[in-house]
C-alpha cells in the first residue's frame, strides 16, 4: 500500500514506537508494516525502502569495552562483527535504510527531517519531543568514541556506518583531553593498585613468617620444657632455657610491632586510593556535562544549517524565476524585433513613398533595441548584486555539506 512502509528493528521496541509516532504525524502519513526480520521487512517493502533501526555503534563498542575483556580484544570483535554486519547487508542497501536506535531518542527532530527527504514525505519530531532523554554518557560510551575518532580501522568502519544510517549527525566528538586525563587517572589506579596489592602480600608474607616464627618458638619451648623436666635439678639449664625464651618472646613482639606498622601503611595508601578514586570520578561527571552541552551545541548548529540552507534555497528559486523572466521577455523582444524587420524590409520592397511609415518602423526598431539593451542591463544588475553572489555563496558551501 501507499501509505505504509515496512520496517524491522534489531534494538528496542522502544525505539520502533518512536519511529511509528514520526511518520503518524507526517504528511501524508505513513502506518508501519511490522516485521521480524530484514528479510521480511525487503519483501514487504513496495516503492519505499524498508526501514531497519540499529543499535548505535558506538554503545556496541561501549558494551564491549566494558564487558571485562582486554580493550584491544574488544575493538578488534567490534570491527569483525562490522564487517560482517557490512557484507551481509551488501547486497540490499539500495532496498533498505538504516535508522540509529539512539539517535530516534536524543535527536528525533533531526532523524524526521532526513527521513521525510528520503521517503519524499513532511515530518518532523514534535510529536516525540516529550520523550524522556537518555540519562547522558557513561565512562565506556566516552571511551568508545575516543577509540573511534583515534584507531584507524575503527574510524573506516564507523565512517561507513555512519554513511549508511540516518542520524549519526547528533554525535558529538570526544573531549579528547579529558579522555586523556580519565586514562591517566584509571592508570594511576591501577598502578596504586598494584603497589597496594604488592604491599598486602608483603604484609601477609611477613605474617606467615611471623606464625612460623611462632611455632618454632612454641616447638622450642616445648623442647625447652621437656629438657627442664629431665634436667630439673640443673638450675643452670633452666636459668639459660628462661633467657632463651625471654629473647625469642622479645623477637616475636618486635616482628608483631613491625607488621602492624606495614598493616597500617598498607591501610593509609588504601585511603588515599580511595580519594583518588574519588576525584576521578568527578572528573568522570565534569566530562559528562561537557559532552551533554557539546551534544546540545552540536543540535543548535544543525538546525541552524537546515534553516540557512532552507533560506538560501528559497532565495536561489526566486532568482532563478527572475532570470526565467528576464530570458522570456527577451525572447519576445527578439522575436517582435525579427517581425518588425521582416515587415520593415516587405514595406520598403513594396511602397517606397510611405518614407513617414518607413521612419515611424525604425523609430519603434529602435526603442525595442534600446528595451533589449534596457533587459540586458537588468539581467546584469541582478548577476553583479550582492544577494546573487550571497546565493553563489550558499550553494557553494551546500555542495561543500553535501561533500562532507
């Protein structure tokens, strides 16, 4: 049918209600034809592409990297299950149009605008504007779009993605100095870590030398008694075994006192750890604002571009109708100036004492000549005024967005 478009999501149902509500308000409207897979949704479409909503490639990647595996493994998964993703859609990517899931919740406006161009409808995101936004970027989202903007690989495959999918425009690019310095802090995390992790085993090395310590003693003392119990009336022997246990009960308590003392340096760094931990985090939250109010900034200047480029396209038809106009009224005068001449010269052949008529005909030769100049002129005003060179201007950096 007209009037229905088929569509498929790989993400949320959410996302796909979203999608619904935008072509409900368009004009002319535009119903979904749900379907299960891109498959099915290719054979149900009729002369409009089949819709098919993705998950964001950068919350793939960000999933990924927080997944607990090592960051290399995870971006080299990401780009094979890409270039899967890629080769399997090959074949119908001139029957289908990808949709970015995330970008139908924090950009609707921008993703009706591209998609009413493409399936040659009027829509907009009002009707979705009362969408609960997302609650902003967690700490791998950020990551996931520093490893985009950096790795090469990486950067080819989204790049391709993000040709083939409608509002990827809404992304904003990484605070690359704060992603740096959320390394360093997570680094030097895990260098404390470490040092504290080394300092633990230390610690319970000394303690299990200190327990040894302990049951030789207790061995000896044993020893001792046994050899005081034989030797009982050797108070000699008695008097050096007391002195023998005095000294190793002594040593015992000086190894106690000195693992205490690395017990509690162990616990200290642990604190400072802990602070440390803390300002990271907060550097965390300060980078989440700036890429909210980067992400806000970055919407204002697309509107404002479609606005510009909206006005410009109106000014551009407005002097291309005044150049139709301008090349019609010089057509006619061509046209009436070539009657003229021909009735001019049929007069003369045929009565030669009408020299009054003759210069009347000349007269009027001459003041349509002078029109024709008066056209030309006109038509070069308008060529040399400030607002067709504006317009040159505009469809200059047109093509130039269009090239990016």
């Amino acid at each position: 049918m007209k009037d229905t478009v088929s569509a498929v999501t790989l993400g949320d149902e959410a996302a796909l209600r979203i999608l619904e509500t935008i072509l409900r308000s368009g004009s002319p409207a535009l119903q979904i034809g749900k379907s299960d897979t891109v498959a099915a949704a290719i054979a149900a479409r009729a002369d409009r592409p089949a819709l098919v909503i993705v998950p964001s490639f950068v919350d793939t990647l960000a999933q990924g990297l927080g997944g607990g595996t090592p960051a290399t493994q995870a971006i080299a998964d990401w780009i094979d299950t890409t270039d899967a993703f890629l080769e399997e859609l090959k074949p119908v990517w001139r029957e289908i149009l990808l949709i970015d899931q995330e970008a139908l919740r924090q950009a609707p406006d921008l993703v009706a605008q591209e998609l009413g161009s493409r399936l040659g409808i009027l829509c907009t995101g009002d009707a979705v504007k009362e969408e609960k936004p997302g609650s902003g970027d967690s700490l791998f989202v950020i990551l996931a779009r520093y490893v985009l903007e950096e790795d090469p690989a990486a950067r080819a495959r989204a790049e391709q993605l993000a040709s083939l999918t409608l509002g990827h425009e809404w992304l904003a690019r990484p605070d690359t100095a704060a992603v740096e310095r959320i390394c360093e802090a997570l680094t030097a995390r895990d260098r404390a870590i470490a040092e504290l992790r080394e300092q633990l085993e230390t610690a319970q090395a000394g303690q299990a030398a200190a327990e040894e310590d302990c049951e030789r003693l207790r061995t000896s003392v044993s020893e001792l008694r046994n050899q005081v119990a034989e030797t009982a009336d050797t108070g000699k022997a008695v008097a050096e075994a007391q002195e023998t246990l005095a000294g190793e009960v002594s040593r015992l308590e000086a190894d106690r006192a000195a693992l205490r003392r690395k017990l509690e340096e162990a616990l200290a760094q642990a604190d400072a750890f802990r602070a440390g931990q803390a300002a990271a985090e907060e550097d965390c939250e300060r980078l989440r604002t700036s890429v909210s109010e980067l992400r806000n900034q970055v919407e204002r200047d697309v509107l404002e571009h479609h606005l510009a480029r909206n006005a410009a396209q109106a000014h551009e038809r407005a002097l291309e109708h005044v150049k139709a106009l301008g090349r019609q009224r010089e057509a006619v005068l061509g046209c009436e100036i070539l009657a003229l001449g021909r009735q001019n010269r049929a007069e003369r052949n045929s009565v030669k004492e009408m020299s009054v008529d003759r210069g009347r005909l000349v007269e009027q030769l001459e003041n349509l000549q002078a029109s024709l100049e008066q056209a030309r002129d006109e038509l070069t005003r308008i060529y040399n005024s400030k607002s067709w060179k504006a317009v040159n201007a505009m469809r200059a950096a047109r093509h130039g967005f269009k090239k990016q």
